[in-house]
C-alpha cells in the first residue's frame, strides 16, 4: 500500500443522493487508509461500515471489504461504478 497516494483522500467526504432521496456518504480517516461509508434513507441510516483503502495508483483506489469496491478520484468528486459522489 503507498501510503503516499493514499493522502489526497485525507480528511475528505463526499456524498452522493439519489432520485428517491437515498443517502450515500463516504468519510476518510486522517491518512486516507480508512472510509466510513454510510448510507440511509429517510434519516434511517440501513449501511454503517468502515473500510481499508488501498492505492492502485494513477488516483485508482480499491476498499478492501466484504466485496472490493474500485473506484477513482476525479477532481472533487469520487467515481464508483456508475455514480459520481460529489465532496462535501
């Protein structure tokens, strides 16, 4: 892991709501090697889970959890899959 990359997500949230009001937020620890990643609807938070983050390099990250998760750092917001998660 390069702890190096892993910085430009320090102290850093990003948050994505969908159509139906669907709340996604992702907080990173002081180094970024950590996500707090919440997720609710209706203020009733349904996913609570903090993930290891890895650096892939080149601004690719990948969150070792249950099931690894890639995702990208474009500019200020957080590309995973399909949905874009705007900073906060």
């Amino acid at each position: 892991m390069d702890n190096n990359n892993l910085k430009v997500l320090a102290n850093r949230k990003f948050q994505h709501q969908n159509f139906v009001g669907s709340k996604t937020t992702w907080a990173f620890n002081e180094d970024g090697s950590k996500v707090n990643v919440k997720a609710g609807w209706l203020g009733i938070n349904t996913v609570n889970s903090t993930i290891n983050v890895e650096s892939l390099g080149d601004g690719k990250f990948v969150g070792k959890g249950f099931i690894s998760q890639k995702f990208s750092l474009e500019g200020n917001s957080i590309k995973s899959g399909h949905v874009f998660l705007n900073e906060i």
